[in-house]
C-alpha cells in the first residue's frame, strides 16, 4: 500500500487539496500523512505593517487556519491526524519523506520561491494539485524520451500499478526508436502516442489537448528552475499551463 505526505500552505485551497487526497484513497487506497509547517517567515507578497507586527498578524490568523484545516479534514472522511510543524520547509520535509512514498503539494501562483524549494530537495516522487481534481482515470505522458521522462514513467508505473492505459503527447519530437514506448509496454501499459509539431500545431493546441487529460506524468525539472522560466523551458511551462495534477517522479 502507498503511503502520500500531504501538505498543507497557508493561502493554498485546503479544499482542492483534500478532494485530491480522497481521489486517491477510493481509487488506490493510499494511506495519507498530512503535514502542515508553520511560517518562520513572512510569506513572499505578504505585507500588511513592519515585519514583526505582520508576523504576529500571521501567527493568529495561522491558528485559526490550522485548526480549521483539522476540522475540515474529519469533515470531509480524512481521520488521519494533521501533523504541525515549526520549522523550515525544506528540512522537515526532507525529513517526513523517509517516511512516504511520495509528496502532494498545491502549485503556488507564479511558482514562488517555497515552492521551488521543495522541488529542488526531492528525492521521492511528487503530486502537484493545480487547479481541478483528478479521478485517475485518463492519463497523459507529457515525452521527449529523455532520461528524467523515463524515470518519471517508471516511477508512475510502480506507484500507480493499477493505470493500464495512457496517452503519450510529444512536441516537436522526431523519434526512430523510443525508449520509453518500449518500457510501457514490457509493463503492459497500452499507450497511444499523439505528437505535436510547430510546423503543424501551436503550443496552445498542445497545452489544450494536455488539460483534456484528467492526469499528467513529466520528467523533472533541472536544479536551475529560474533559468528554466527565463528561457521557457517546456517542464517550467507544462507547470504553468496544466490544469490537471501533474506526478513527477
């Protein structure tokens, strides 16, 4: 049985997050760790007075929100027990993923700084909730055959044994002999392959097509996440553009 680190952000929509978690609860059966870490710092974009009087606003509303999340937790059928933190969030959840197999985390608005964070400290899996919530149920590989798309898909393959079926998309990507369609299907996964060219197609037309999936698999990104954005680099902006839970491994 797999086992999900959870975590919840102050700002982030608990809601979304906690529909996701269920998703996969009825679907696979995973077990859940929800975590939540208290701020040690004023959030990126947050202000309201100097510093310190802003962090003790934080702190208070913080409280309220951490024992709202718990509430709405066993409202919503989710009896694990929400674990809080003080500390800083790459450290603790370094420590908590010994303990998982992989992390769900909401994608923050413009991909701040916390959240690259996380990215960069990785060394398990991750689900990232973006705007709707996924049933498992229509899956697309997001390929270029290369070696972090390869490690994603067998990573996906082992924790989701149960998905037999997926859609690979490509853009802007000639192959003779591809790897990763080898490898789905010595694991008798039956894949459709459907490629995008710009000569063709608008990346537009392909973020499109990628949304009508319910579930999107993409290799990771590099350490260098800034200069990605800056040069739009296709992972950065399958992030920015996805709409469905995207699993990284």
């Amino acid at each position: 049985m797999e086992k999900v680190l959870v975590l919840f952000k102050y700002y982030n929509d608990a809601k979304l997050a906690i529909e996701n978690v269920k998703s996969l609860k009825k679907r696979f059966n995973f077990e859940i760790l929800p975590l939540y870490v208290k701020e040690l710092k004023v959030p990126t974009g947050v202000t309201f007075l100097s510093p310190s009087m802003t962090m003790d606003i934080l702190k208070e509303y913080e409280d309220e929100y951490i024992e709202d999340l718990k509430n709405l937790l066993v409202k919503e059928g989710i009896h694990d027990e929400l674990i809080v933190e003080i500390g800083i969030n790459r450290e603790i959840i370094q420590e908590y993923l010994k303990k998982v197999d992989c992390l769900m985390i909401e994608e923050t608005e413009y991909l701040d700084e916390d959240f690259l964070d996380i990215l960069k400290i990785l060394y398990k899996p991750v689900i990232i909730v973006n705007k709707t919530v996924s049933k498992y149920e229509s899956v697309a590989i997001v390929s270029d055959d290369g070696i972090k798309i390869n490690k994603s898909v067998n990573s996906f393959i082992r924790d989701f044994p149960q998905i037999k079926k997926v859609v690979l998309l490509s853009w802007n990507y000639k192959y003779e002999e591809n790897s990763l369609l080898e490898l789905l299907e010595r694991k008798g996964v039956e894949t459709k392959v459907e490629m995008y060219n710009q000569q063709f197609n608008t990346k537009e037309e392909f973020f499109q097509r990628m949304n009508e999936f319910d579930f999107i698999v993409m290799g990771n990104l590099s350490k260098s996440f800034f200069f990605e954005k800056i040069t739009k680099r296709m992972g950065v902006e399958i992030i920015e553009k996805a709409t469905s839970p995207i699993f990284i491994g």
